[in-house]
C-alpha cells in the first residue's frame, strides 16, 4: 500500500511572522494507486505528427472513498500541456486538474483542488490527454483485471482513447496507457488481501504446494473473522483459529495448500466472512495437477497362427496421455516364446508422444499361449495381455502350370513357357535346384537357391529348342526344403517343320509407339488384329499360318497417346 506524503505549505501572513500549517487537501492517512510496478512495453510511440488522443483506463473501487490525485506516465519524447479528467461510466465530466512541475519521464502525479468523492463498485475513466503525439502502451495490459487492494480495472473495452478533452470511447487490444489514480478508501473500508488470485501453477498428483494469502483490517475498528470457506478439489487452509479478532491496521495470514488428486485444472476460491464493511473478502484459486499417464497400442497383443520353429514380430506403442513426463524404466514378458526388445532404459516419454516396442512369438511346440508384458514407470503399472497360437509346420510348394506343353516347333526355332512356384505351407521354404531331364529342353530365370515366405512365389523358364524333328518329352524336378521335394514338371514338344509368313513395312515418318498387325482371309478385308502388343520395328513373323491357305494383310502405327492411324495398303501371302 502506497502512503501519501503529508503536504507541507510555507504561506507568508506577513512580514513579521511566518505561519507553517499542513494543508487539508492531502491528509490522507493511507492512499491506493491501481498500477504498482508496472512498466509500459512501448514507450514514445507515435500514431503521427498530428495525432493527439486523450488516453485512459476503466476503474472501480470496492468500497466508498475519494480520488486525491491523478496521475500518468509520461514518455521521454512527450512535452506540451496536460490536463486530467474523471469521468463516470456515462462520460460525465467530474473533476479535472492541470499537471504542473513535470519531470522529463516517468511516473506525473497532481493532486486535485478538491478529492473527489466515489462510490463503491461503480464504473469510472481516468484520462490525461498526450501533450503531443508520443504516448506510451503495454498491448493487452488491461485483457485480464488487475487489482490492487480496492482499485480493479475492468474487462472489455478497456483501455480507451479518442480526441484530446472529450471523453474517451474507443479502443485497441486492451492496451494500458498507464493512466491511474490516487485513491483514499473511506475509514471503513473493512478487509482487503494482499492479491485477488493465487495461482498454484503446475503441482504433480501427490504433492503439494503453499502459498500464503494475507488479509489486513482498514477499518478504524476492530473486525472479526467468523469463518474461513475453501472450495475447489485439492484446496485447503490453515494457519488461523477462529474466531479472530483482528485490530485496526493489523493483518493475518493464511496458508493455502493444494494437493492435487487427479490430472488437470483444478479451481476454487477461498472465502473469509467477517463483520466488516465487505462481509465476504473472496480470492480465487487455481492450479493444474501434473501426471504422467501411460497407455499401451494395441492393449491386447494376439499373434495367431505362428508355426513350430518361426518367429513372427509385433509393435508393441506404449504412449504417454498425461500432461508430465513418463518415464519408463523396466519392460518385460512372461509366457514360453515370447521375447520383447526396445530402446535403451530407463527412456523419457514427453507427454503426446510414445516409444516402440518389439514383441517376438517363438513357439517350441504346438498350442496356445499366453503372457503378460509388465511395464514399470513413474506412472500406473501397466499389464498387458499376450497372446499365440504354435502350431505344427506345413511345407508345400507348387508349380503353375504343372504341366508343360510346347506343341509344334520348327527344328532350329525355340519357344519359352514360364512355371510360378508358390509356397503353399506355413513356413519358409528354400528352394535350391531346378534339374531339367529330356532332349532341347532348358531351364533359366531364377538365381538359386532362393527362399520363399508362407504365400510368395517366385517364376523360371522352361525352353524348348529343338533341333531336328520328332516327339519330345522330359521334365523339370525342382529341389527344396518342402515335404513333396523334388516337385516334378512332366514337359512335352515336338519338332516339326512349320511355316510362317514374314511381313515388313517402311516405317512411320511420326513419332510412333509401335505398330499393329490386322489379317484377313479375303481381300479387302474384314481384318482381325494378330499382334498381342504393339510391334516395336518394322518386320513381323506370322508363325500362325496354315498349309493352303491365302492371308492378307494391313499395318496401322500407334502414337504415344494410343491414337492410331489408317491401315497400311493390303499385303497378301499364299502358304504352300
């Protein structure tokens, strides 16, 4: 609390005698300003040269009393004449003074001719006008109430500013332009608290944390304390017996704990009822239990099917949903086959965020299983179900086609068929040779020995190639780690002569993807497309003809965007 200094005047009654008497105006035995320590974020801002403004701020008191002074700060670059004015809520002029003896900076204080007598919880602006354009601001220095004993700005609206002398209605961001008042509170003003609020910030459940909330009687009489009321989760008090008589100027202090239970905001208030002019003196409270809270992704852990002898892997996530850190410091398995692995601990979890951990199953025989991974933190323990199936090994393999026919190739020519292998099991299978039995046949396109996973496939080819005629017949055995190894392929082809018509065309002057080939068996068509895929060159063999028979045919290029153009002229063919 600010003390106003006693005022000493020297007046001159006449030549022989001087008189020192202590002016009225300023007697007040304890006065009260809305800002304390505040310090403007912005000093000599300027909207200007010849942007001038009357500045001020909202404030009501919580008891009855009287405006002594008003004062403002004043930025280094500010000079010129300064008037103060307060207004009440309607902008109705009630009192003004004119600053005199200025300081180049800072804190201006002058007292008004007469103190103006306030109301209790009614609405008034304080304004002094900038003496030219600079000014000083603090952004959103009045978005939230300020207190100070009696004095409280008010929220929304606040600050305000508008054309120097004229009540102020406007305002930008909440600013603070550090207007306030010197106020004196009527004898009986009752009790008042160091602080309106108290913030206990973050407190970990199980903790606690204390502050101290002190009351002062500034009434001219003794006041007694009746009852102290605590509302809000995790608040108590302690510190007084009641009931308290507590005299005149005299303070006490209680001790505010809060003991969060459970994670998040907690709020309340504490209340001191008394016989005071303000029965009810109420500060609010707040404060955030603090926890780390662990969760685990998934919560149960099933790996099914796992055959004898293979291991299958999991993502175990376990995930910190508290607003404290998790700290997790020991992991482990129970159950036969199981196996976890992870990042290095003791690991530190930020709250939002989570680590990975690696479960294996591993079963030696075939059956059900089932564990627990037990998970020791800061947080609750945390147990979570696993578990497998183990059953017996299937090792198959397949081959499609199973069979392979070449038919009829012309001694010197070759055709190629290709086998998918497939393992059809539930484990892993090697396979390591492909063993081809008979005359002009050949085996290629697969590196061995390679492995195949429950389910993959993997393809080779088989070739034919004979070289003179005849019927052929042989077989592909195919060696691996599977229960019907080796696998084998029966293969079959003949060698026979053949013929076949071969066609060429000057190529496209455009740029083209290919060519396709269209036949017919009459001139003129109709024509039938022969070629499964665009033809890259200019020559195509026709390999599908028969003996006695006449074709005719017509070429069409394909551009990139598989447009194509108009047929060739027609070709014809007679086959002997």
């Amino acid at each position: 609390m600010m003390k106003s200094p006693r005022t000493l005047r020297v007046c001159l009654r006449s030549l022989a005698l001087i008189t020192i008497f202590l002016c009225s105006a300023h007697h007040a035995a304890a006065t009260e300003t809305l800002l304390t320590t505040q310090v403007p974020q912005f000093q000599n801002l300027s909207d200007g040269s010849a942007a001038n403004y009357e500045l001020g701020a909202k404030f009501t008191t919580a008891v009855a009393g009287h405006i002594n002074a008003i004062r403002f700060w004043k930025a280094s670059r500010e000079t010129g004449s300064h008037v103060g004015h307060i207004w009440n809520a309607s902008g109705q002029l009630l009192a003004s003074v004119t600053f005199a003896g200025e300081t180049p900076s800072g804190w201006q204080q002058q007292y008004l001719a007469t103190p103006l007598a306030v109301n209790a919880n009614s609405v008034y602006v304080v304004t002094v006008n900038t003496g030219n354009t600079y000014y000083v601001s603090t952004n959103y220095g009045l978005a939230t109430k300020l207190v100070h004993y009696d004095l409280s700005s008010v929220v929304g609206n606040n600050g305000v500013f508008g054309p120097p002398g004229r009540f102020p209605t406007s305002s930008w961001s909440a600013s603070n332009y550090f207007r306030d008042v010197v106020f004196t509170p009527a004898l009986a003003a009752g009790l008042t608290s160091t602080s309106a609020s108290l913030n206990f910030g973050n407190v970990y459940v199980g903790s606690n944390s204390s502050q101290n909330f002190t009351v002062t009687n500034k009434a001219s009489r003794s006041i007694s304390i009746s009852k102290v009321a605590v509302t809000g989760t995790g608040f108590t008090t302690s510190g007084i017996t009641l009931p308290l008589n507590l005299a005149p100027g005299s303070q006490v202090s209680l001790r505010i704990t809060f003991i969060p239970t459970i994670m998040g905001t907690a709020t309340g208030s504490v209340t001191v009822t008394s016989n005071a002019s303000n029965p009810n003196l109420t500060a609010t409270l707040s404060g955030v239990g603090m926890m780390p809270k662990i969760s685990a992704v998934p919560s149960n852990v099933a790996f099914g099917n796992v055959p004898v002898g293979v291991s299958n892997t999991l993502t175990l996530t376990l995930k910190d949903s508290g607003n404290a850190n998790l700290v997790i410091s020991q992991t482990t398995v129970t159950g036969t086959g199981f196996s976890i692995t992870g990042p290095a601990l003791p690991a530190t979890v930020t709250p939002g965020n989570s680590i990975a951990l690696t479960l294996r199953f591993s079963p030696k025989i075939a059956g059900n299983v089932s564990g627990t991974v037990a998970v020791v933190s800061n947080a609750t323990p945390l147990s979570i179900p696993v578990t497998g199936i183990g059953i017996s090994q299937s090792l198959s393999l397949s081959a499609n086609p199973s069979t392979l026919a070449f038919g009829k190739v012309a001694p010197g020519g070759s055709s190629k068929q290709t086998v998918t292998l497939t393992n059809t099991g539930n484990s892993s299978i090697s396979v390591s040779k492909l063993t081809p039995a008979g005359s002009y046949f050949s085996v290629g396109g697969l590196l061995l020995p390679i492995t195949l996973a429950a389910g993959q496939s993997s393809g080779f080819s088989v070739t034919f190639a004979p070289t003179t005629t005849g019927t052929f017949s042989g077989s592909v055995a195919v060696s691996s780690t599977a229960a019907n190894s080796p696998l084998s392929l029966p293969l079959s082809g003949t060698g026979a002569t053949s013929h076949y018509v071969t066609l060429n065309w000057t190529p496209s002057v455009s740029s083209v993807s290919g060519y396709s080939v269209y036949r017919g068996t009459q001139k003129g068509g109709p024509y039938t497309k022969i070629t499964p895929s665009l033809v890259p060159g200019s020559t195509y063999n026709d390999s599908t003809v028969q003996s006695g028979s006449t074709y005719y045919y017509v070429v069409a290029a394909v551009s990139s965007t598989g447009v194509q153009s108009a047929f060739s002229s027609e070709g014809s063919a007679s086959v002997p």
